[in-house]
C-alpha cells in the first residue's frame, strides 16, 4: 500500500515539474521572445506612434508630433524634418546646402556627419528629414532613405484622404442640386392651399418645410446620425401627405438600437424621394412607401419599398453606372458615396421591374472609424 501512495506521489510530482516547467518556457517566450522578435516589435510600435501625426499632412504641428518617434527609428541622432522653405521641427546644425540639394535633385544626400532624405508625395519632393551624428555611416544613409519612404507613405495617406473628403464634398453639393425644384414648388403650394381653409395646418406645414430645407441645406459635416436622417424624411413625407392627400401611406418601423448609426449626410431621404417621385406619383390610386432599419449583428439594414409603377432593371444599372441623370434623385451619387466610405462591399441594391414597385436595401456597418457625426 505504501509502495502504491510513494508511486502515486512520484508521478504527481513528475506531472507538476513538467508542467512548471512547460509554464516557464510559454512565459518566457511570450514575455521576452527572441531579440530579433523585439527589434521587430519595437520598430513597429515605434513607426504606430508617429503615424496618425503625419497622416494629418506636413506641417509644424505633425513634425514636432512626429519627431521623437523618427528620432527613435534612427537610433537618437539630432533629426530635423523640414518642408519645401522652412524647418518644422527639431534642430539639425550646418544642414542648409545639403537639404537644398535634397530638395532639388529628389534623391539622399550626406556628408562626414549629416544625411538628408527627401520626402515625396506622388513625385512631388514635399520636404526632407536631416540627421546629423558624429559619423555618418552607410548603414545610417540606408535608414534614413528608408524612414524618409516611410514616412512619404503616410504623407501620401494623408493627401489621400483630404482628396476623399473633397470629393464627397463635391458629390453632397451635386446632390443638393438634385433636391427637386418641383418638390419645393409643391410644397409651398400645397401650404398655400391651406391658408385660408386651415391657417394652423398651414402654420404647421410651413415650419415642417423649414428644418426640411435647413437639415437638407446645411454647410457642416459629411455625416450624420440615422435617427438624424429619418426625422428629415419624417418631414419631407408630411409634406408630401399634404399634396397627395390619403393615396399616400407611409409605413415606417425602425429598430431603437440602429438610431445611433452614423452614415453619410442624406444618403436615405434621396431613396425616399425617389420611392414618392419615381414610383408612385405615376400610379393610379392608392400608394405605399415602407421603411424599415432593422438591427443585424454589426450591421445595420435599411430598406425602402413602393409599390408604385417600378421600372426597367437596365434604367437602374444606367443610373448606378452615372450614364444617365434623369433617372431619379441622386441614386449613383449614394451608391457612390456608400463605397467610397465603407468599401465596394457595401452600396445599394435596388430589385425592381415595371408594374411591381421597387425596393432598395442598404447595408452600413453599425460602427466604422471616421464617420463621427458633428
């Protein structure tokens, strides 16, 4: 029997070493790794660092943000990062002929003790980064002509994306140029209707059309919120009601959970005028427009449907492809401003045909990085 309990208590305490010492070992590798892993590392986390500052452009603000960081890539010489006539940021000594010769012929330049590299974008020499050491190595002109590509790279990002935001800048007023003059003219008739047999109604209408116009025609930020969005269609529908009267019915059910969605500024109430426009003011008798937002997962799902007239799937594909302009208010705009934002993956589908009304599904990801609203 005690021969049995010494065995039993022999092997547990081989399991327990062993598993000790397999614990170390996963520890240890985890927390130390091998010296290139932390070089590896280190370099990475290093380069993380400095770049949002130089995506934000070339400026005094992102080199001084930037320069520690580049600092450390180079291993802690005296580094300066200047632009195309001034220095931004740091203190590089005895510089001045070398950085102009950077600048001029685009290409590294060194003498014993200092090394400048030009910083381009798409071609364009923007500026340059000086280091001066004791000695300058091959080693350290290889580096710095590596970090100033770098860096060039996260400036390029940069231009990138001032160039995406002008570009929906321009998309959202060639939209606003689509918002119908004929709506306008209707509701303001449909509002003079009222005046003398329903002052209040009228009354009610009028300031409906107002934060209609002034959501639809407002200067700031590219994105908004979708509870911000469906209280405009809310309005542009309540307007439209007056001019139809009861052959107009709106069914709307939206999931709380969505309403906080951020998506680009008037990528819905477009749908929507076209459900009212294209689809049912062409229809005999009565007509239904539904929205729905539903919650799925990380996604957000929108649809709007009516059961107007519909149309030719190939007038959809002309107006998605932007080789027509008539078709119906801004729909390639969306599609366009949709993909630009959130990827090829996302946009609109439209499933339609003549005599069975139209329905468009769009699809956003419930949280996406830079689509804050103001």
């Amino acid at each position: 029997m005690d021969n049995i309990r010494t065995a039993a208590l022999a092997i547990a305490a081989l399991v327990a070493a062993a598993g000790f010492i397999r614990w170390r070992l996963l520890t240890r590798r985890r927390v130390l790794g091998s010296p290139a892993d932390r070089a590896t590392y280190e370099t990475l986390h290093t380069a993380s660092l400095a770049a949002p500052a130089l995506r934000r452009g070339l400026d005094a603000e992102s080199a001084a943000l930037a320069l520690p960081h580049v600092r450390t890539l180079l291993g802690g010489p005296i580094v300066a990062i200047t632009d195309l006539h001034d220095r931004l940021a740091g203190d590089a000594p005895d510089v001045a002929e070398l950085t102009a010769d950077a600048l001029a012929s685009g290409r590294t330049q060194a003498s014993d003790r200092a090394i400048v590299a030009p910083l381009s974008v798409e071609g364009r020499v923007v500026g340059s980064i000086a280091v001066v050491t004791e000695e300058a190595s091959a080693g350290l002109a290889r580096a710095t002509t590596e970090v100033a590509r770098w860096m060039s790279s996260q400036l390029e990002l940069a231009e990138l994306s001032e160039s995406r935001t002008a570009l929906m800048e321009a998309e959202l007023r060639a939209l606003r140029a689509q918002i119908s003059p004929h709506f306008i003219y209707n509701s303001l008739g449909a509002i003079a209707s009222f005046v003398r047999t329903d002052p209040e109604r009228a009354r009610e209408l009028l300031l409906e059309f107002a934060d209609f116009t002034r959501y639809s025609f407002r200067e700031h930020g590219e994105f908004t919120t979708l509870a911000e969005e469906l209280r405009s269609i809310e309005r542009y529908l309540v307007l439209e009601k007056a001019r139809f009267g009861d052959r107009l019915r709106v069914v709307t059910r939206v999931a709380p959970e969505v309403l906080s969605v951020t998506l680009p500024f008037l990528a819905i109430q477009p749908l929507v005028e076209n459900a009212v426009r294209h689809g049912l003011e062409a229809k005999d008798g009565d007509g239904t427009v539904t929205v729905v937002a539903l919650d799925e997962g990380v996604e957000c799902v929108i649809t709007i449907e009516d059961d107007g007239v519909g149309v030719e799937p190939e007038t959809v594909r002309d107006a998605l492809s932007g080789h027509t302009t008539s078709a119906s208010v801004g729909l390639g705009n969306v599609d366009e401003r949709l993909r630009t934002v959130y990827g090829d993956e996302y946009g609109i589908v439209v499933e339609t045909a003549p005599g069975h009304g139209t329905k468009v599904t769009v699809r956003l990801p419930k949280f996406h990085p830079g689509t804050e609203s103001p």
